[in-house]
C-alpha cells in the first residue's frame, strides 16, 4: 500500500484514481511502447507531473522552515519538466490539437511567474532570516522604523513606530527613531489633547513640513504615547 | 553470505546465518511520533548502543557480560541510561519551533571510566557525560544519614567516611552545549580522530568546534551562493576520515562527493578531490537528480574507502579514484518504475543510512516494508532480510525474503505493490567488532547476531 504521504488538494474523484492506479502508472510516459504514449502528447503527462512538483513547492514554501533540501530538490526537477515542455510551444499547431499548445503556454506562463515569485520571495525570506539570526542587534538598526509610517493614516501612527518586535525599539536610538518621521500627522486633530496646545491647528496655517524642531514637552508627549502610559483622547466636542 | 537455508551455497567461513535476539520498544500498533527511532549508534567497543527518537530523549542500552550461570543471555543489550537530550523550543526571533528529534548520536572515545556522546538536532549539538555511581560515602561528620546538618557543637569525634556498595546508578549530565552557529538544519556530526575536535554540518554550511569550547565555532565549509536565487545544491552529510585529522568528506544533494583538506587552506570551499559519477544516459529521468541526492556517506574503517547511499543504490568508492565507484550496490531496483508514485508520497525524499561491518568485508542498509539488505564485498553475494514480530523467537535464524519484480509471483515471495511504504528501515548499526547489528523499524529496535557468532 502507497504511504498517505503529501496530502493533495484535489478534486475527490481523481483521489480515488489515483489511488486506484496504485503504482502502475508512474512510467507509462517514458515507455515508447505504451499505447498511452503513442496516442497522447508527452507533454500532457509532464503537465500533470509539472502540477505536482507545483503543488508540492508551495506546500514546501508554506511551511514556517522549510526544508531546503526537498525544497531545492524539488525546483530542479520543476525546471527540468519545464525544460522538457519548451519545446511544445515552437511545435505548429496543426499536428497537435490545437488546445494542447495553449495549455502548455499557460502553463509555462503562469509556471515562470509562480516559480520565480515564490523562489525570490521565500530565498529572500531565508536571507533575511539568517541576517537577523546572525547578527543580533537591535530592530531599530536594521531599517528606519519611520519608514513605515509615511502615508500611514495617523491613528496607526503609534502602532507603526513600533513595528514589529516592540520590546527593543523602545531601549535605544530614541533620537534616531524621530528622524525620518513625517511629522505631519501630528498636525492633525486627532493627536492633539484638550490640555496641552501644542500646535496650531490645521485651520490656522499650512501643515508643518519637514522635521521641525520637537521641544521637550512634544517629545515627552510622544514618549508617553508610545509606551502607552497616556490614553489618547478626542477632545471633547461641545456644542454638537 | 545467504541466510538459513538459502540458495545451495555451501556455509563457508564467509556466510552469515542471522539470528534474531532481541527486540526493544512497544508493540503497540498506535506509534507515538516521539517514538520514532531517528538514529543508532555503537560506541567504540560495541558495549554500549545509543539510540535516539523524534522526541528528543536518547536510550542507551548495555551489553550484559556473558556469563556460565546464563549461557542463554549471549551478551544481550538491557537499558543501561535513558534521558532526556533536547526539548522543543521556540526561536522567538524568527517565530519558529525548533524540533526536539535527535538528528545524529556520535560516541567519543572512551578516555576514563565515563563515557562521552554528541548528540544533535537540528540547531544544537550537546556532549553528555554518561557516568556510573555505585558507592556512597557513609560516616559523614557534618550531616547525619539523612543529609541533615548536624550541629557541629554535638559532634565529639571526628570518623572517617567509608565507601559502602549502593545500587548502580546511571547519571547523564550535559557538559557542553553547542548552540547558535547554524541557520540551517544540521544532518551530521563527526568526531575527528584527534579526539579533540568535530565537525557539524547543515544545509549549506560546515563548522569545526573543539570539544572544549562552546561559544565560537570555525566555518570550514559555506556553500550558500551570494544571491539564494542562484541555490540548486545543498549539502546531505559529512564525515571525518578515520585516521587523517585534516580530512573530511561531504556529500551533496546532486550525488557529488568533495574530499577537503583542512591543511590546504582554513576555508575548504574548494575541494581537494571530486567524486561524481557520469550519469547513465539510458536511465535518465525526470527524478535522475533526486534519486542521486546522497544521504549519507560512511568511510572505510580502514579508511581507503568511502561508501555512498543515494535512492537506489549503495556506491563504495576508492578514495583514490574520483571518475566512478569501485562498487555499486542496487539495493532495491524494482522501485526504478516507480518513482513517480514515490514521488508523489514524498517517500522518494527518504533519507536511508548505510554501514559497514568492522573488517569492511560487508555492508548494510535498510529498505522498505521493513526489509534491510546486506552485501558481501568479497563472495559479492547479497540478501534481504525483515525485521518483524513475525520472526523474534529467540536465536531464530531469518528467512532471506525476495521481491517480486513480474510475471509470477513464486511462494514467500512478496509483490512491489504489496510494498509497505510506511515501514522504512532509515537507521542501521553494526557492531564495530562482532557480528551483531541494530536495525530501527520505526519505534522498535531490533538486536541480530550471527549465529557462528
């Protein structure tokens, strides 16, 4: 009996055909002698193989640490099939159906974006990963918090200043983490309580640009909101 | 080198009659995944064999002396330690669990009455003290027997504590911990023969450390390409030459061997020899890469050789030729037509070990449906055997089984399709110096020894 093994995510029926084949079927495509093989294109069996190897690099890609190994096994052998389904492309349509060179087009098409998009994204994930193993230092070094910020509407704005592991943002580099911070989100109302005036409205003149000078009791505001000592409050509205 | 009853051969010196022993673990037809045995291993002197299990925890079993008042026990192998080696973590930085299963157990050579394992997983390897109690000092002055500090005014003579006999007790106590210098998953160690110095190696890098120092390891080998894109090779195992301290050997997933020598240069990315053998043009598929993905590589103990495991087959190499195997071994061909099935069951990933025997005569490696397979390099003779519940009445010999490939299928032989899958024998030991092996069937571990033996 097969081993249960990967899980596929198919249509139930083709399940149980595939269950059914059993291992008869595995070579069928590179027996010439086949009656399969003769009456039906080689690339359609590539095709289904190509599905596969497709099917079993996303679920390696999905795991949280996958395994290189099979990963890297498993690309190659994508490449070969898609090496080997080159080919239909340039065939003329005309001794073929006309369907099948389509499909392979398709296929090769969506195989490029799918395998160069997943590859870089996750090769890029592994090297992010082992830089940050490799060199512990704090988050804040490693790409300028404010970066997140710009665009951002303002009630994010404390959320994003911390970004993603908060602990360490808050031990160092204070100064460095006000640089880059469009500091006009703090014009707006939403940030500015009742009790300390410390800036003009956006009514009374053109929003601030650029990093203006924070005196001491801004920034000590600032601080408070980030560590999250002070509720930040609409001012009440009277008179609506 | 046939089994009971097998094939006519006349028993000469060189045939071996395999007889089971002993089987350890439970019988339930539920495994545990933490059951799962992940490796095996001899010490030295074949006294002590090491297990280890998905669930972190090492078992290490004893070899009884032999003895006229129990002629029957034949030096069986009784629970000796059994700890704890690694737990799971979480690595927080990267969100990850790091899994607990012992990925190799390597023995140190025995210097004192202790003895010395490496164990790894996939990130940290840990060197355990495993160490005998079997006296307790009694007589003390300062605290009575119940370990109670006594009053030093009470106390109006001084004696003498005397070592009285106690039960023996097995302490295991971890004495170094090698952690943080690997990204990647580590497959092997190997302690060097200078006894003071090993290498591990993971996916894309190897690091040599002395025993004595935890806190830096020396990368001797880094194969990750400048841009991850560009990564098609990783590497699969790696091992110390026996004898020559400043050579190793690592195998890759494209079924390449490099030699290295440390004296040439301290960072051995360029191999001092390169074994790869040509690729058959007749048998290529669209699975030639992954069937020739090495998992494992074991030298000689006379160190002249190296032995080769890939998918199908078992290659024993002659260090001083590069262009091809000395040796090729099938271990089980009829899988060949196959292999997209077991490629779609991932079974076609399974990463099987190989072994020699201690005078490099004979070699061993598992299979599925529980078979292993055994290879004798001088009468070139080959057999399969099973390690089942079938067959454990004791000191009985074992049947040679037989696959049947086609056509008919004759009595007692079993069918490829009948196959087994789940039941992958990965992990087999030999004795270093007798005819005794460890076979790993998922939870259980058998014990067999040769008959003559």
């Amino acid at each position: 009996m097969l081993s249960k093994g990967l899980k596929r995510k198919r249509e139930e029926e083709e399940e149980e055909e595939e269950e059914k084949e059993a291992l008869e079927v595995d070579a069928w495509w590179l027996d010439p002698g086949h009656p399969a093989v003769t009456q039906a294109p080689p690339n359609v069996a590539s095709s289904s193989l190509f599905d596969l190897s497709v099917l079993k690099l996303h679920h390696s890609l999905r795991q949280s640490e996958p395994d290189l190994r099979h990963l890297v096994l498993v690309v190659n052998t994508l490449r070969r099939i898609q090496a080997s389904m080159a080919p239909t492309v340039t065939l003329p349509p005309v001794p073929s159906p006309p369907l099948v060179p389509s499909v392979a087009d398709n296929l090769l098409a969506s195989s490029d974006t799918i395998l160069s998009a997943s590859m870089a994204s996750l090769l890029e994930d592994l090297s992010q990963i082992e830089g940050l193993s490799q060199a512990p230092q704090p988050l804040a070094d490693e790409s300028p918090p404010g970066r997140p910020i710009g665009g951002a509407p303002p009630s994010l704005g404390a959320l994003d200043l911390l970004g993603p592991a908060t602990g360490c943002l808050l031990d160092d580099g204070l100064e460095g983490l006000f640089e880059d911070i469009d500091t006009s989100m703090y014009d707006s109302e939403l940030w500015v309580p009742a009790s300390e005036g410390l800036k003009p409205g956006p009514e009374d003149g053109p929003g601030k640009e650029g990093a203006p000078e924070l005196d001491e009791a801004e920034l000590d505001y600032l601080m408070d909101v980030l560590v999250g000592t002070q509720a930040l409050e609409r001012p009440p509205e009277q008179g609506r | 080198m046939a089994g009971a009853g097998g094939g006519g051969c006349p028993a000469g010196s060189n045939d071996f009659q395999w007889c089971f022993s002993q089987v350890k673990g439970a019988v339930d037809e539920d495994v545990a995944e933490a059951d799962i045995i992940s490796t095996v291993e001899f010490n030295y002197s074949g006294d002590l064999l090491a297990t280890g299990d998905k669930g972190g925890r090492v078992v290490i079993f004893q070899r009884e002396q032999e003895s006229k008042s129990r002629p029957h026990s034949r030096g069986e192998y009784n629970v000796y330690s059994t700890f704890q080696s690694h737990e799971p973590e979480f690595d927080y930085l990267k969100s990850l669990e790091i899994e607990e299963k012992i990925n190799k157990i390597r023995w140190l050579p025995q210097q004192n009455a202790a003895h010395f394992l490496l164990s790894t997983n996939d990130k940290t390897i840990k060197l355990w003290k495993i160490s005998e109690r079997d006296k307790r000092a009694e007589g003390y002055n300062l605290k009575d027997e119940d370990g109670r500090l006594r009053d030093p005014f009470r106390i109006t003579a001084l004696r003498v504590p005397i070592l009285k006999p106690m039960d023996l007790m097995v302490e295991a106590s971890p004495r170094r911990i090698f952690a943080n210098a690997h990204t990647y998953h580590i497959n092997s160690i190997s302690v060097n023969s200078d006894h003071e110095t090993y290498l591990s190696a993971d996916d894309l890098r190897i690091n040599l450390w002395h025993l004595e120092i935890t806190d830096r390891s020396f990368n001797i080998v880094d194969i990750k390409p400048a841009n991850m894109e560009e990564l098609t090779e990783v590497i699969t195992a790696a091992e110390f030459h026996p004898h020559q301290c400043n050579v190793f050997v690592y195998s890759s997933s494209k079924g390449t061997i490099r030699l290295c020598d440390m004296r040439s240069s301290a960072l051995c990315d360029r191999h001092s020899k390169f074994f790869e053998e040509p690729e058959d043009p007749s048998s290529r598929s669209f699975f030639s890469e992954i069937i020739s993905s090495i998992s494992d590589v074991k030298f000689s103990h006379s160190g002249r050789y190296m032995m080769t495991r890939d998918y199908l087959s078992v290659k024993v190499w002659d260090l001083n030729m590069e262009s091809r195997p000395v040796e090729t071994h099938q271990v089980h061909e009829y899988l060949r037509s196959k292999l997209c099935s077991l490629y779609e069951n991932d079974c076609i990933f399974d990463k099987f070990e190989c072994c020699w025997n201690g005078s490099d005569s004979a070699i061993m490696t598992g299979s599925y449906n529980n078979f292993f397979r055994m290879f004798d390099r001088n009468t070139r003779r080959d057999v399969t055997l099973e390690a089942s519940r079938e067959n454990s009445k004791p000191r009985a010999s074992l049947k040679p089984r037989k696959v049947c490939t086609g056509g008919k299928r004759k009595k007692d032989e079993i069918s490829v399709d009948s196959l087994d899958f789940n039941k992958k024998i990965l992990h087999t030991a030999w004795h270093p110096m007798e005819n005794i092996i460890a076979v790993a069937a998922t939870n259980n571990l058998y014990i067999f020894q040769d008959k003559i033996n």
